[in-house]
C-alpha cells in the first residue's frame, strides 16, 4: 500500500531527512512536478526547490521515519 505526505524541508534539515530514509528497506520517493528523487540520496533531495512543497510517497511502514515524516509535514 502506498502512503503520501507533504512535507517542506530547508538545507538545515535534508541530513536528518535522508537519514531517517535510509533506515527504510522499501522505496522512498520524493516528488516535485515532474521530478521523482530518491529520497535516500542527499544530493538528489538537495537538487530539489526545497521552497517548495515536496511530495514524499512509501510502501511500508517504519515508525522512526513516520515520526521523522511528522515533523516536516505540512497540512
């Protein structure tokens, strides 16, 4: 089952986002427009408009990076 959230992520933050990401044994993607990233790539995340709002979708479930996912999450 895929899961989706919006999230705003600035420079200061992208190390602790991508690390959270690679602490997952499924696929994390993060999208803006047309561009997909993979979000356990600190350079692609960092290539990304990080002003705008990202669209991260998973396939499974790993509470550190939900609690993670939570703290940029925007409504």
């Amino acid at each position: 089952m895929e899961h989706e959230c919006k999230i705003m992520l600035s420079t200061d933050n992208v190390k602790e986002f991508v690390r959270s990401a690679e602490q997952c044994d499924f696929d994390v993607n993060v999208f803006y427009n047309r561009f997909v990233i993979d979000a356990k790539s600190i350079l692609g995340v960092l290539s990304l408009d990080l002003s705008r709002v990202l669209t991260v979708q998973y396939a499974g479930l790993n509470p550190m990076f939900e609690k993670t996912l939570r703290k940029f999450c925007v409504a």
